[in-house]
C-alpha cells in the first residue's frame, strides 16, 4: 500500500501548487496586465479573488464546528452509558 499512498500524496501536491501558482498569478501578476490582453480570458473577475477564499473558509470552519459537536455529543452519550 505504500505506492498507493505515494501517488496519492504526489497527485495532492500537484494539485495544490497548480492551485496556488493559478491563484497568485491571478491575485498578484493579473493586475498589472493591460485589460485586453487575451491571458485575462484564462481567469475570474477579480472581485471572485476575495469570495472563493472567504466562502472556502466559512465552509470549512462550519463543517468543522458540526464534526466537534458532533464527537462531543457522542463522548458525552458514552460517559452516561459508562
């Protein structure tokens, strides 16, 4: 199993560098490329640049939140039983 998780570990770094160089080029680089140059047609409008990280982040900390509350109602319903 340890090729396995060798590739899956490989595909997962690939894809957040592809990530994070698309991001930067986009956030820090795009702007100051004239406005009808053809590489602006590869990504978002920039107002997108702040709201897909933000709503990642919400998402993320609500799934979170729902997984600690969860483990701690089960904990709790454990000690009762005990």
């Amino acid at each position: 199993m340890e090729m396995g998780d060798k590739a899956v570990g490989l595909v997962l770094t690939m894809t957040s560098l592809s990530i994070f160089t698309y991001y930067t080029f986009w956030v820090i680089i795009l702007p100051f490329v004239d406005d009808d140059h053809f590489v602006h047609k590869y990504f978002l409008p920039q107002e997108y640049a702040i709201f897909i990280p933000v709503f990642a982040g919400v998402v993320l900390l609500s799934f979170l939140s729902i997984f600690v509350g969860l483990v701690m109602l089960k904990s709790k319903k454990k000690k009762k039983t005990a």
